[in-house]
C-alpha cells in the first residue's frame, strides 16, 4: 500500500482537485479492474476515451483520478489530478508504487523488426546457463526464473511490466531481457524503465497499419534509444542502414556489431547447414546450433551484449555454441519420409525472404521446396503482395492460406497476396483458405528430400478469426501431416 503523494513523485502535475494524502491500494488503467481503493488512469486510446469511464471507475471505489482532461463534474470524497501526458505519468506512477524495480535490475531492451525475441530469449537462457537468476519479456512467453507465463503482447502495459519487474526482484533475479516493440515505444509502455542498454536488430516493411510511414516506424524505434541514460550502452546493427540513425542524439556508450561492415564486434559465417553454424568471432571458429546468416547476425548481437554486461569472452563463446534454436524459429525436423519440415515466425517480407534463402543455401538442388503462407488480418495490408511475391520467387510451390484473419476475411487477405504474383508466380501457385488443409495439402506434395516451409505464425498455438482464438499449432499439423 502506497501514499498518493508517494506514487505521484516525478509526474508532470498540472492540476490537483482534493488530497494526495490518501492510501493507495492499486494502479489501473481498466475501469472494469477498479477495487476499493484504485488509482484510475484515464488513457487516450486508439478505440476508446479513458476518461469517458471516470463515472464507472469512481463508483466502483476509485478514490483518484489522473486524467489529461478534468470531467465536469467531479465527485468530493475522489482526488482528481491532472497531468500533461496520462502515459506518461501512467509510468512514473507504476514505478513508484511497485518500488522502482527497474533499478534493482539489469534490463537489456531489443528492438528492431526481425530477431527480437531470438536474441532476447538467448540472452535469457545464456544468463541462467551462466547461474544469473533472470527474467524473460517476449512475443512467445514471460520468465521469471523457470517460472513460465502467458504473454498476450510483445511488451505489456506498464503497470503489468512494472509487477513483473517487481516480482522478479523479489524471486532474485538480476538480469531481465525483454523485447520492445515500435507500438510499445510509441504507446509510452516503456515510461519510466531503466534500461541497462538497448539493442537494435534491423527495421523492414512492418507495422504501416499503425505507423502509416516508414519514417514514423523509424522515428518510433529511435525513441528507445533517445531515452537511454548516459551510463547504459546502445548496441546497433553496423549491417543495416539505418543502425547509425538509432544512434543520432543517443546519450548511451555506443557499440556496433555485424557481419559484413566493419565493426566493434564483428563475426564471419564460416559454414552454414542444417545443423547449424561454423562462425569466427574474436579470433576463434565457434560451432552453434542456429540457422542462416540472419541468425548469425543475432549471435553477434548476443555476444556484444554479453561482453558489455561484463561476461568473459571465452565463456560467452562457449556458452553461445550451447544454446538451442528458439520455438518457431526455423524449427525444423524431418518426417518418417525423409521430408523436412521448417515452422518459422516469418510474416514480414524481410524475414521471409532471409529464411528462404537459408533453405535456397541449403538444397541440393533435385529436392523441391513449397512454402504455405498467409497474412495477417488488419494489419498492415502493403506488405501482402509483397509476401506472396518473395514466396513465389524462392519457392518450387506456393501454397496461400488463412494465417490470423482477424476481423478480415480469409479470401480479401489472399486476394491483396496475389496482387504480387507474375504470371510465372501465379502458375506455380494455389490458394487452400483453410490453413489445415493447406498444410496437409503441402504434405501431400511432398516427396522424400523436398522441403516444407510454415511461416508466418510460429511459435504461436492459436489461430485468430472475428475475434475467437481458435487452437491452432503449425508444427503439430505438419507433423501429423507428413507422419
């Protein structure tokens, strides 16, 4: 239980209407979650008005109020403080009632398009190996310790991420790896969290829905990095263009890593296959268990960090040739039939295209290799024809299908897909909406050594339609499919 007062310390006040004096049980930004005793938060958002619930928060029990815009009528026995920017404060105000957790911790965030939750859930798993008790905030899963958690968003609200902090803080943990989203950054959910040292990964053709320009996607991305303090360390991608620009007015020590321009911790690909990659870093020939060229740029973020986080050389070396591939990420097998099976996360054109030039690498070249793929529902549509297009460009056979429509419907999905196909791309591929039977069909024409590609949802065990999560698992369809 905390003080109004107390929780308030550091915000933006422009206004207070009655006592900050006052005990205070919780913080919520949900009018339908306020108890007794609640701090409400009245928040702009993209479909509803906060500040448009303030009557059903006060009546539930609410004894304050932080709002941009005061109501007309207010109530007495309710405090009503006004801030300049309600997520803003939203952020000050959960660190300050969960105790600053973010302090107590080393959080190492990861932004960019493609690599955000390889590298965190590595970093993760190399820290345990090592004996640092961490925590884990990604797409697939929340850890704390071995204590595994649903996670509903990339990066949650700030309040949950704060108790999350918190609660990895009072278990022991000492680091945290998490990754950031562009919406998280542009949506304030990381107010108020220290950072250790941010890490850029790359920026793609994501997210236009919500961002509406590439330039605001960018802008978005640097804004991590902006806010770094002076004592933290910001490691970018020396591979991709736009890394220097995440490090423009970046008070933070600057760090670059990369494969192909110089840089402060660079790595070469000496051998890439199936199972895995002979990479040079520091000097030496590492052996490690994933796949392509665009997770040896991953691996090379890993060791950066690590070695900025005060780990040995030979020890982060060693402890990178032991970790195993994420869930969903170029997970792949090999069916009773001698074909291989590959689920991968890809829904970006980016990310399709480096996962199918891993496998173009890998093929022989007498086995075929067919790919099924979607796209998302209410979501950025631009890069539909492009996904269809690469598909079709590296693929023997194309099969389009259902990925999470959402509140879309399949067949207008698939239409905007095709809309990127030449006629030599539209002769190789075929259109099955339902994501089952596209799968089984891809199964079927499969012969030994030809290879199946799944992308698009990973590790993700659900498929979305009209706002039902139906369940729904790639890599058990498939195998299933091919046994």
């Amino acid at each position: 239980m905390k003080r109004l007062s107390d929780i308030l310390y550091k915000c933006e006040l422009i206004e207070i209407i009655g006592s900050t004096d006052i005990e205070v049980r919780a913080v919520t930004m949900d009018s339908r979650k306020v108890q007794p005793g609640t701090v409400f938060i009245a928040l702009k958002g993209l479909n509803a008005d906060g500040h448009d619930f303030i009557p059903k928060a006060v009546a539930a029990g609410a004894v304050a109020v932080v709002c941009e815009n005061l109501p007309v009528e207010t109530f007495p026995e309710v405090t009503f403080v006004k801030v300049a920017n309600a997520s803003v404060a939203m952020g000050r105000m959960a660190a300050n009632f969960y105790d600053n957790p973010s302090d107590k911790l080393k959080i190492v965030g990861i932004t960019g398009t493609n690599g955000k939750t390889t590298i965190a859930t590595l970093l993760y798993q190399l820290f345990n190996s090592l004996g640092y008790k961490s925590g884990l905030v990604s797409t697939i899963t929340n850890k704390i310790g071995d204590v595994q958690e649903d996670a509903l968003y990339t990066t949650p609200d700030v309040i949950t991420l704060n108790a999350l902090f918190a609660r990895m803080v009072q278990e022991g943990c000492t680091h945290c790896f998490m990754e950031v989203s562009s919406h998280a950054i542009h949506q304030n959910r990381i107010a108020a969290v220290k950072f250790e040292g941010g890490i850029f990964t790359n920026i793609t053709h994501d997210h236009l829905d919500y961002h509406k320009t590439f330039r605001e996607y960018i802008h978005a991305k640097k804004n991590f990095f902006d806010g770094l303090e002076k004592t933290a360390f910001a490691i970018t991608n020396a591979d991709d263009k736009n890394g220097q620009v995440m490090l423009q007015n970046c008070n933070a020590r600057k760090y670059s890593y990369g494969l192909k321009n110089m840089a402060d911790y660079h790595g070469k690909v000496m051998e890439n296959t199936i199972t895995g990659l002979v990479m040079h870093m520091e000097g030496r020939d590492v052996w490690c268990k994933l796949v392509g060229e665009f997770n040896a740029s991953n691996l090379m973020a890993i060791y950066a960090c690590c070695r900025l986080l005060g780990i040995e050389s030979d020890t982060a070396l060693t402890a990178l040739s032991n970790m195993d591939p994420v869930e969903g990420r170029f997970d792949y097998f090999i069916s009773p039939e001698g074909v291989m099976g590959i689920i991968d996360y890809a829904h970006t054109p980016d990310a399709l295209e480096n996962v199918l030039a891993t496998i173009s690498d890998m093929r022989k070249g007498t086995e075929k290799v067919i790919t099924v793929v979607g796209c998302g529902g209410n979501r950025d549509a631009a890069k539909r024809p492009l996904m269809a297009g690469i598909a079709s460009s590296h693929s023997d056979k194309v099969i389009l299908t259902s990925d999470n429509p959402r509140f879309e419907e399949p067949e207008s999905i698939i239409d905007d897909m095709k809309k990127g196909l030449d006629p030599i791309g539209m002769k190789k591929t075929m259109v099955v909406t339902n994501r089952g039977e596209a799968i089984k069909v891809a199964a079927s024409l499969a012969a030994q050594g030809d290879i199946i590609l799944v992308a698009g949802k990973g590790h993700e065990k659900y498929q979305e339609i009209q706002g039902v999560r139906y369940p729904f698992d790639d890599k058990l369809t498939l195998s299933k499919a091919l046994a």
